[in-house]
C-alpha cells in the first residue's frame, strides 16, 4: 500500500478559500464593478502508483507546456507555472471573474527510489502527467523457494 502524506490542514485551506471568494463576491459591486482579482491559485493533482512508475497529474487548463517548470531536486518535485490574465477584454468590461490567475508554486516530497533522470512529463487536454519511474534496486523482486528432496 503507497504511503500518503498526511497534510491535516488541507481541507481547512480549501474551505477558507472557498468562502473567501463567496464573500468576495457577495459584496463585490453590482455586476463584478471594481478590481479584478489575481489572486494566488494552486493546481489540483492526483498522485498514485502504477507498477513500476509513481504517477502525478496535475490539472492545468489554460496552460501551455511553456508556461510551466518542472525540476526534481533533492527528492523533491517543484511545479512552478503561471496563468496570465486574458487582456483581450478589457477589466471595466467584465461582470464575473471566478477563475484565478497569476503564478503557483507546489512542491512534493519524493521517495528515494525514484530515478530522477527518467522522469518524463507528457502534457495533453489541460492536464499535465508525470510519470516517475522507480529505480530498478527498489522494485520489488520475487524469490523462486527450492525445495530439497531429503
């Protein structure tokens, strides 16, 4: 069974946000009159195992490859990107903003049996999918029993 780290306060985090941009918007101006927010905003990601491979998917709408860094340094995975703010229309001229913008940085813990030098990343509908190998010393190996005939 994969370890997963337990992060308590996730959900608190989550909430807060949630209710942040409920009272943001309840008593934003009529029809979103005023600053359009840049607030921060960090990628939603599922990470799990699959044979051999630790595989994370992280949901980037809106993105291009460009626009995101991945590093492995340390056991540690950092995903650093940006979504720019649409200047084709103008900020009077919107009613709503809900989606976020602006820079994220999330940074994971990795095992030590993760070959970093093979990790690839493959980019496809708005979501970003790295797969990250296990080195060949910590994949698990079966041991044939011999049986002696005594």
């Amino acid at each position: 069974m994969a370890m997963v780290r337990f992060e308590p306060f996730r959900d608190m985090m989550t909430a807060q946000r949630d209710l942040d941009r409920l009272l943001r918007g309840a008593f934003s101006p009529a029809f979103g009159e005023g600053e359009v927010s840049t607030r921060t905003w960090a990628p939603p990601v599922d990470i799990y195992e699959n044979g051999d491979n630790l595989v994370l998917k992280a949901e980037l709408p809106g993105l291009s490859p460009e626009d995101v860094e991945i590093r492995v340094q340390d056991n540690t995975l950092y995903l650093k990107g940006e979504r720019k703010f649409e200047k084709e229309v103008e900020e009077q001229s919107y009613h709503r903003v809900e989606r976020s913008y602006g820079t994220f940085t999330r940074t994971f813990s990795l095992p030590n049996s993760i070959d970093a030098d093979k990790v690839a990343a493959n980019y496809k509908d708005g979501v970003l999918t790295l797969t990250m190998p296990k080195k060949e010393e910590a994949k698990p190996k079966t041991i044939k029993i011999n049986v002696s005939k005594d």
